[in-house]
C-alpha cells in the first residue's frame, strides 16, 4: 500500500535530550496503524512532527508525496495527549468552533458538531458547558474535536486512555469506520491488547527510533517461533535437538524455542519417541510478546 | 479558509466568550455608573443651588431693594426679593424654609434671619446694600450733598493684567488630560490582563496545542488580541456614550470644543497603546505554568502604566519642561503621557509624526517579539518562562530539565 503519511528520517533533540533519532514510517489510507512504546521512546514528538506543532531538526513528514501544508493540515483531525478544550464553552459551539477553524461555514460546521455529539452519546448535553462533563464525556468531546470535519488523517496520542470498556468499543468502531471511509489513521497506546485488536500494522518505538514496523504476522516472523508440546515424559527429551531450546516446561508440557529452519517433523519424531503426544502446536506471540521480546534485545 | 478568515473567527469567539460571561456586563454596568455618577452627581449639586430667597422686612428694608439688586449683580450673586410685612411673617417664612434669609433695617441697626447660617456671598451682599444706604442718610441728615461726596468715595477699580494668560478652558483641559491618562491606565491594564489571562487559560487547559493542529501561532495571538480589543472598545464606547447622554440631560459640564476635536487623536493613541501593551500581555500569559502566575508575569507591565499615569501630574504641573518631553517619547510611557499632552494642548507640531515614528517601530518590535515568545512558550509544558529563555526556546525546544523529558515523551 503506498502511504499517504510518510513520516521520513525525523530527528529532533530538546537540548541535549535526543527525542527523534531517525523515525520512518508510513500510514496508508484507510490503514489503522498503531504506535506503541514506552514513556520517552518518541511517540508524542512524532504526532507533534505531523502536526506542524514540533519542527523537526531534520527529516521530512509528506502527505501524498508532498511536504504537509496548512491546507493539508485542516484536512486533520488531531488529539492531544494531554486534553484540551474551552472549559467554560458550550459543547455545541465548541465543537463548531473547530470545525470552523478547519475551513466549514457556519451551517456545516453546526450540522456536523449536532451530528458527531448525537453519535457520541452527547445529544442531550449540547448546550452544557465543558466542565459540568465528567472526565469520560469531555474526552468524547475531545474526540468530536478530532472527527467533526471528517479528516483524511487521524492523529490520535492516546485516545482510550481513561475510557470505559463501552467507550472504548464506541471509539474503536469509529476508528474502524473512519478507515473504511478511506482515512488514515495513526494512534498510540500503552494498552497493547487494544493496539492488537484494532490495529493491522504496529510500528514500535523505542529512544526516539523504530525498532519494528510491519502487521502482527509479519513481526512474529522476525521472532523464533514456539512450540508447545505435550508428551507423557520427562522434557529432556527435547534437550539433543539441534536449533530447539526449552523455554519452560510445566503441567501444560515444554514450551521450546525453534530457531528458523528448524523442521518441525523432526521435533514431532522426538517426541513420539519420548513417549506418547498429547499435544504438539506452534503458539501464537500475541503483540505484548512481540513488544516485550524486541524492547528486551 | 485565509488568515485572516481564521483571525476573525479566533476574535469572533474571544467576543462571544467575553459577552457570554457575567464579569462583562458587571464590570460595564460599573463603569457606566461611575460615569454617569461623576458626571451627574455635580451637575445636580450645582443644580440644585437655586438663587437665594431674601425677604425684605418692612418699608425700611424694601427701600433698599434697588440697591440690593445692584450688589449683588456686581458681585455675581443669585438672590430673588420679595417683601414681607412684619418680622413674625418673615421668621415663620424663614423657619418654614420659604425664605433663606430676611432682612430687617432699624435707625442703626441691621438684623438677618436665617435658618443655620448665612452664606458669606449673600452676607457680603447685604452687608454693602445696608452700609450704602446708611452713608446716604447719615450725609443727607448732615446736609452734605450726596452727589458730590460719592464719586470720591467710590473704589478705584484695579485692572489685573495677565502677561501669560491660561487658556480658556484650561482647567477643562486639565480635567481631560487626567481623565485621559486614567481612562488610558484603567483601559489598558484591564484589557491587557484579560489578553494575559485568556492566553494563560489556553495554555493551562492545554486548548493551545489543539488549536494549533489547525491554527497558526500568529492567527491565534492576533484575533485574540482583536477580540479582546474590540470588546474593550465597545465596553468603553458605552462608557463614553452614557457620560455624553448623561452630561446632555443635566448640563453638568460644558465640554469643551478641543476636546471633541482631540478625540479622534485620543483613540488613535488608545489603539496603539493597546496593540502596543496587549501583546506584551500576551506573551507574559505564555509563559505561566499556573493560572495563578498570571498576576506575576504581568506585574512589569502594570508598574510602566502606573508610572505613566502618575506622571501626568507632573506633566500638569510643568508641561514645557524638557524632561516632559523626552519622557513622553518613551514607548511603555507614551501610551499615558500623550493623550494627558494633547489634551493640555503642549503638543509641538514637530512631535507628532516622531511619536507616530517611534510608537510604530515599538509595536513592530514587540509583535515581532511576543510572537515569537507566545509560539515557543505555547505549548512548553516545564516550569514558568523567563522572557530570555523562553525567546530561546526556538522551534519549541525546552531547556533540558526533568518536566521536558516527560514532554518529550
């Protein structure tokens, strides 16, 4: 898929701190990609980068093979890490207001801010100020902020954080659906399981660079797969095999380490001759193994 | 949408927040009151002192109403006459409040009834009327003709010459230079800390950053600053219509011509102290971390208006002197000093267009500056800026310190 936000070589430093040490990657349209790593690694920086919020020392953010814009920019919708929006303003008008910001009439900006808070769950409290919502309804909001003016792009710096399970699943589908629509879609997240279940591509940062980027398949491809196998036997079994190590071994049997290359057949023949087979499968690395596996190398 | 579609629509909301809330239409009502107030106030004293009501107590008195009339023209007091039959009527008159004062003239004697006390205008008066008239007895019982003898006791008039005489209206003029610097003091400290504290809030509520994504650092500060400046505009243009509409009904001052000529001069000087002061405001609201630091970073700003204004007494008092002048050039301070100077009417020709120069190159600067601090402060999330540091802070690069590692995250 050729990617409509290429993201290329961006290195930043806030005085001698290295924010971004050479940060690539692309977001296609109507791909959901999600951004992970720990505190530091370089997320908010990138978002900020693709925002026009943070002037990269070096590299370059493109959207459709050209350097961003204002214009494109207005085609964006952008959330914050840290929420921000007028406390005192009505939500109606406040969600308006940004739409209007990005280029609507005043006519399509209301339209727009009715329809997205109504989809929200917030059509009842349209005429409420921001602060008589509690902390969950003022990230919808946040939220409503980020969609009303249908962007091409969706930057979103930690959007489930502080949701409730039924917000979460409201914000998901959103996501998805804006996808489908044809827009990209780029979000971090600490909740690994969400970023898995949403997302088809991950890209993993860590100390301002990216230690992996590619779909769940492909980076468990770059791991050692795994092999859990039950025999009625000891795990020494297992112990002579050339290109296998033995990860653990319990109730559920050894759970080995295959190197690439390795033919499983081999394995099963060892086995069976160790003793009777109640299992033999391969296990699937979820993205906290993924994730866990190459911040530890 | 162009730029300065989107810094409409930033003064647009800035205005509508503004009208939206309570403190706006608290603070303009006060104001208007205390405009109102000061003006109608002594326009209803001064109303309120109708000419004084002297009675005129038997034949005796009554003989000298003529005279009575004559002094007090002289004297340019407002007294009406009337005549009472008897001493009884005129106390009962006076007690009643129907009468202020009523005379009563005996052989030689002289008496005046009133109330509490005699106003010393109206003492005067009367002391002269019965004085003029005993003369005139005492040289008509004495067979001296009266003709011959007054010319030589009538005072030789004294003609005071001024070498510099005041203008006219000077004290209009003084009254006008105060109320200018005042107004110029109250308006820009007022409207200046609103900037601050709108800024503050943005950043603060982290609203900045959001707006941003979208908006530029220079659209944002420039429709806030409109938007704050027009409110105040209106805010005062009601202020000023109430005073006008109030001095209308109760003729409490008449306001001089050169005032109205000068006011073109002192809303130009309004609209340049204001850009001039309202962007320094605002950058100083960048650089909180706290809302609650607003009252700090601005105090600087509060202090140059102070002096400014407090100067103008001084201006009043020596308006020629050299040290006024080149005070005056001073950009902080000019925003006070010259409307108090063009009101008292000291301003040279020559002066203007290098006001005009200086406060001109003065607002350039200082856009370009706060600009540039109110872009790399906006979304810098450490400790509270300096002014250096936060104008080094070039494309949002913080200082190193533990708050800006987490940022950088």
């Amino acid at each position: 898929m050729t990617a409509e936000l290429e993201i290329l070589d961006l290195r930043h430093r806030f005085g001698e701190l290295v924010a971004l040490d050479g940060v690539s990657f692309g977001v296609g349209a109507g791909e959901i990609v999600g951004l992970v790593g720990r505190n530091g690694a370089g997320k908010t920086t990138t978002m900020r980068a693709v925002m026009g919020i943070v002037h990269p020392d070096r590299g370059a953010v493109k959207w459709s093979g050209h350097p961003i814009g204002d214009d494109d920019r207005l085609g964006f919708g952008y959330m914050p890490e840290e929420r921000g929006l007028y406390p005192q303003m009505r939500l109606l008008d406040q969600v308006a207001y940004f739409a209007r910001l990005h280029g609507f009439d005043a006519a399509a900006a209301n339209g727009a801010a009715r329809t997205w808070l109504e989809r929200l769950g917030l059509g009842e409290r349209m005429s409420d100020k921001l602060v008589a919502l509690s902390h969950g309804n003022q990230q919808r909001v946040q939220l409503a902020v980020a969609l009303v003016h249908g962007p091409e792009l969706l930057v979103l710096d930690e959007p489930f954080a502080g949701l409730d399970p039924e917000a979460v699943d409201s914000l998901s589908h959103v996501l998805f659906e804006r996808a489908q629509a044809g827009a990209a879609v780029l979000f971090s997240s600490h909740q690994l399981e969400l970023v898995e279940r949403i997302c088809r591509r991950v890209v993993i940062a860590e100390s301002g660079r990216v230690l992996a980027d590619g779909t769940l398949a492909e980076l468990r491809r770059r791991l050692p797969a795994q092999l859990r196998v039950k025999v009625d036997a000891p795990p020494a079994w297992a112990r002579p095999l050339k290109g296998v190590r033995i990860e653990s071994a319990g109730e559920d049997g050894v759970l080995l380490v295959v190197d690439p290359g390795t033919d499983p057949q081999v394995i099963l023949r060892a086995a069976q001759a160790a003793g009777p087979v109640e299992h033999f499968g391969f296990e699937t690395a979820g993205l906290v193994d993924l994730y866990r596996e190459m911040v530890s190398r | 949408m162009n730029r300065t579609g989107i810094t409409r629509l930033v003064a647009r909301r800035e205005i509508t927040e503004r009208l939206q809330g309570r403190l706006i239409r608290i603070m303009t009502l006060v104001t208007v009151l205390v405009v109102v107030g000061a003006i109608t106030v002594p326009g209803l004293i001064k109303g309120s002192s109708t000419p004084t009501r002297v009675g005129l107590v038997g034949t005796e008195a009554q003989a000298l109403a003529s005279t009575v009339e004559r002094t007090a023209i002289a004297a340019k007091a407002r007294m009406t006459l009337s005549n009472v039959p008897t001493e009884t009527a005129a106390r009962e008159q006076v007690t009643s409040g129907q009468l202020d004062a009523a005379l009563s003239v005996g052989p030689s004697t002289a008496r005046v009834d009133v109330k509490h006390s005699l106003d010393p205008t109206i003492r005067a008066v009367l002391q002269a009327s019965v004085d003029s008239a005993h003369l005139r007895q005492s040289l008509a019982q004495s067979g001296i003709p009266v003709d011959k003898v007054l010319p030589a006791l009538t005072p030789v008039p004294l003609q005071a010459v001024a070498l510099k005489p005041p203008p006219p209206d000077q004290t209009a003029r003084a009254v006008a230079a105060i109320a200018a610097a005042l107004l110029m003091y109250v308006s820009l400290a007022l409207y200046g800390t609103a900037v601050a504290n709108g800024v503050a809030q943005e950043k603060t509520s982290r609203t900045a950053e959001v707006l941003l994504a979208a908006v530029r650092p220079s659209q944002l500060l420039s429709g806030k600053v409109l938007g704050i400046g027009l409110t105040g505009l209106g805010q005062l243009a009601i202020a000023a219509g109430a005073g006008v509409i109030a001095n209308a009904l109760v003729h409490s001052t008449r306001i001089p011509g050169s005032v109205w000529v000068l006011l073109p001069a002192f809303l130009a000087c309004f609209l340049a102290g204001f850009t001039l002061y309202a962007f320094a405001y605002a950058a100083a609201g960048a650089l909180v971390s706290r809302q609650e630091e607003v009252q700090f970073v601005t105090l600087p700003m509060g202090l140059f208006l102070l002096v400014g204004y407090l100067l103008v007494y001084a201006v009043i008092a020596h308006p020629d002197a050299t040290w006024v002048k080149m005070v005056s050039f001073l950009p902080p301070l000019m925003a006070t000093l010259l409307p108090a100077r063009i009101a008292l009417g000291h301003v040279a020709p020559w002066e203007i267009p290098l006001d005009v120069v200086i406060m001109g190159l003065s607002i350039w600067g200082m856009i370009r500056i706060a600009s540039r601090v109110y872009a790399n402060a906006l979304i810098y999330s450490g400790a509270r800026l300096g002014w250096k540091q936060a104008l080094r802070l070039t494309d949002q690069k913080p200082q190193v310190t533990e708050s800006s590692r987490s940022a950088a995250a």
